[in-house]
C-alpha cells in the first residue's frame, strides 16, 4: 500500500491521473444500479437507460453541447479514430486529412490506417503554422483538418478557433489532453476527450460529433443505445467518469491558477539550476500543469529511474525507447532538442513543497547522471 507521503510525489498525471474524489463516490453508489443492459424495458434496464442518459446530460453542460452530440466510448483513443475517421467517411471531397506535426499517434494511427496525410510544420514552441495549416485544407481532396487543442507531450494549446477553414473542410480536435482542464475550443466538427485524463475512471472515452456535421460511422455498427458506439455501455463507469467532469469544470479556475504558478516555479528553476538544460513549449498559451524540458549528455529514462528512486514519480516524454529507440516525434517536429527529455504534470492537489523538493533533488540527479558517462 502506497502511503500518502509516497503519492504527493506523483508528478505524472498527463497519462492518467487518479480518481477525483466526486467519480469514486459515484462509480461505487452506481455499481449497483448500472449493470442492466440501457436497451432493455425492464425496471433494471430502464433505471440503467437514466443513468446513461443523465451521465450524457451531465456531461453535455460541463463541455457546453448539446446531449445528443455526446457520444461514450471504450476509450479516448476509440474516440479519436471514430471522431476523425468518421469525418473523412462523410467526406465528399476526398481522403486526405492535413494535421500539424505534433498530432497525437492516435491521430496518426487513424490516418494511416483509413486516409491519406498532408503534414503542416510547428514552430519551436510546438504552434501550428495556421497560414500552411489553411492552404494545406484548400486542397480539392482534402477531407478533414486534425489540430489538437493542446499537446500532450509540451502542453501548447493551440489556437484551434482561430483556424479559418474553407465551409465544407471539417475540422477535427484532439481534446484528450485538455478536456475539462480548459474549455472547449470552437469551430470543431467533431471532438475527442478521455476521462482517465480529468480524473474519471479509465476505459470512458468522449466522443463530441456536432449536430450537422458530415458525420458516418467508419467501423461496423452495433445496435446500442448510441449509434455511434460500440459494445456494452459501462454505465457505472460514465455516469462517474460525467460527475468527475463538472467537479473538474467546477474548480478549474481555482486550480488552474495554483497549478499555472507552480509550473512557473519548475520552469524558472530547471533553467536556472541545471546546466545544459532546455525548457520546451510555449512558456505562457499552455496546459496549466504540464511542463517538459530536455538535459543534455542524460539519458530520460535514467532519470525517470533515479527520481523514481528518491519517491518523485516523472515520465520521460521522448527519450530513446528500448522497443524502437527512436526520439519523440512532437520534440523532432519543434525542432528542440530530444536527448533526456522528461515531462513533468501536476496533481489537482501538488503543492508548492512537492514541486520544491522535485526541484531540490533534480541537479544532484541530473550531475550524477552525467557522471556515470564521464560528462
């Protein structure tokens, strides 16, 4: 059992975030209740079918949509490739998607598995060139834009309502990694946002397909409650995974403004206490708990393990992997450097001690490291 003590030094909380306190009370009051198939007319049925329904209502107002533009689904990733290939099914203008570089694999997955891709450079801070962006989604075959509303990996948000597109060219929006943390953009047709990432319970995906969107199924389909989804509705699952979304909505500013200072105090002490070290991303139009920089002569995972080591749980963003020792391509496309790259993405409940003492035992680390290869 990991004590409290232990877990104020989880600083990776961009993959998966733990439960907020409002989805757990929920997901075990409705354990009970949701396990009925929604489709069904009998009383566990029908008391099913209203949990679902008020999880899709509950879920509608936190995000500023309509219900019936609310899609769940077995995960955000499930979301993304339904959201986006579904644009380019409906598409009558051809198959190619345009996506700035710095795009989600499973952005990239999709595409390569059901379109043609048409790749628009980023600036240094990980922006998308909207002018390139724009003559890329003129092309007569083009079907859909792909422009997250903020990275993953650096926490840039992009400008995803300010992106003039030509009136039949759909614009897809990867939200994963900002849903519920900031509010939506406009100007999408179609969404896509994953609850483990705000604090509901993993396996719930948000699909967003707005009302008159040229939307079309590009999976086969199944006859559930939604058209859109697939397979058996985890109704406990939802219905927390929406009342975690509008406690989430509900205290963003307060804690927005806590995590945005203490990411500042990361970023003014890396680049102040650790040699050969680059901070990455746009310092200012970010996620408000995510903060990446890159140390030289440092292998990432070493210094993932070494932290690990000392109770500070960080991610490597774009170290070489052992599977394909390859560096980030978000990193790669920014054109910053890769080598000893670490992510670091605060709790709803870090505070500043927490990030001092990640900051006090960083150098130490990163020195010793560089030690060990005679740097």
């Amino acid at each position: 059992m990991t004590g409290p003590a232990e877990r104020r030094g989880d600083l990776d909380s961009a993959s998966s975030t733990p439960l907020h306190p409002a989805a757990r009370d929920v997901l075990l009051a409705a354990l009970d209740r949701g396990y009925a198939d929604p489709r069904r007319l009998h009383r566990g049925g029908r008391e099913a079918r209203l949990l679902l329904d008020n999880a899709r209502e509950a879920t509608a107002e936190a995000l500023g949509v309509r219900p019936d533009e609310v899609t769940f689904t077995p995960s955000g990733t499930h979301a993304v490739h339904l959201g986006l290939l579904g644009l380019v099914r409906g598409s009558r203008r051809g198959d190619v998607v345009v996506h700035s570089a710095v795009e989600h694999s499973a952005v990239r997955h999709a595409v390569a598995w059901g379109a043609r891709a048409a790749e628009v450079s980023v600036t240094g801070d990980g922006r998308v060139r909207v002018g390139d962006l724009v003559e890329g989604a003129s092309a007569p075959d083009v079907a859909a834009v792909a422009l997250q509303s903020a990275n993953h990996e650096v926490g840039t948000v992009q400008d995803v309502g300010d992106v003039g597109l030509p009136d039949d060219v759909p614009l897809f929006t990867d939200a994963c990694a900002s849903m519920g943390r900031l509010p939506l953009p406009p100007g999408w047709a179609a969404a896509a946002g994953s609850a483990h990432k705000w604090g509901g319970p993993a396996g719930v995906g948000v699909l967003l397909v707005r009302k008159r969107a040229r939307w079309r199924n590009p999976f086969p389909g199944d006859d559930r409650v939604d058209e859109r989804s697939t397979g058996f509705e985890n109704v406990p699952a939802v219905l927390a995974a929406a009342a975690s979304l509008q406690a989430v909505v509900a205290e963003r500013d307060e804690v927005n403004a806590r995590q945005h200072a203490l990411v500042d105090v990361v970023r003014q002490r890396v680049a102040a206490e650790v040699p050969d070290v680059e901070v990455v991303g746009d310092p200012v139009h970010r996620l408000p708990h995510l903060v990446t920089f890159s140390c030289l002569y440092v292998d990432g995972e070493a210094l993932v393990t070494e932290l690990d080591r000392r109770g500070l749980g960080i991610a490597s963003g774009s170290a070489c992997t052992a599977s394909t020792l390859t560096p980030s391509p978000v990193l790669e496309a920014m054109g910053v450097l890769t080598h000893g790259n670490v992510r670091l993405s605060l709790q709803r409940d870090t505070t500043r001690a927490d990030v001092d003492a990640f900051c006090d035992a960083l150098p130490g680390v990163v020195a010793e490291i560089r030690a060990r290869v005679g740097m």
